[in-house]
C-alpha cells in the first residue's frame, strides 16, 4: 500500500470528527475534550494555590496551626496544577496532524 497523499489524510481526518460529531456516545471523549478538562483542573489548582497562600499569610501570626494548614494547601495546589498542565499538553499533541514525508521544492 502506498502511503496517504495530504488530501486524503485530510479528508480521513473530517470523516473522523463528522463521525465524533454525530456519535451519541456519552463516555467518548475527544482529545480536544480531554484538553479542555486538563485545563479546567489546571485552574482549579492554581485557585487552590491562591486560597492555600491567602490562608497561609493570614493566620501567620494568629495561628500557626492554620498557617501550616494553608501551606499544605499551597502545596497540594501547585502540585495539582503541574500534573493537570502535564495532562494538558499530552492531550494537545494528540490533535495535531502527523508531519508529511513530501520532499520540499
């Protein structure tokens, strides 16, 4: 078999997503779904960092125990967020287009 000129590979790629588009499949989820999800969680996490800083300096000099609690909060925040922009960017490379192997004039 040969391989796929560009406007067939163009063509293959919309019949796949008029396909994703008329399917009533609730589960299937497209990378472009996963992607905005990943982004949604990123910013939560970085919410969470906020309101774990906001904690943190607020109860500094009342209560430490508080304090130390929203330092957790930070933490956990910052964490949450590195991995979903993780997730994110994996999800966005999978709606990218393979490269072409067309020799340039």
């Amino acid at each position: 078999m040969s391989p796929l000129s560009e406007h067939e590979r163009r063509v293959l790629k919309e019949l796949e997503i008029s396909l994703l588009v008329e399917s009533n499949d609730p589960l299937h989820l497209t990378a472009q779904d996963e992607y905005k999800r990943h982004r949604r969680g990123a910013i939560a996490g970085a919410c969470t960092f906020l309101i774990g800083a906001a904690i943190m300096i607020v109860f500094l000099t009342q209560q430490l125990a508080v304090s130390v609690a929203g330092l957790f909060v930070l933490i956990a925040g910052s964490l949450f967020f590195a991995h979903q922009i993780q997730l994110a960017n994996r999800a966005s490379k999978m709606t990218e287009l393979p490269p072409t192997d067309q020799p340039t004039s």
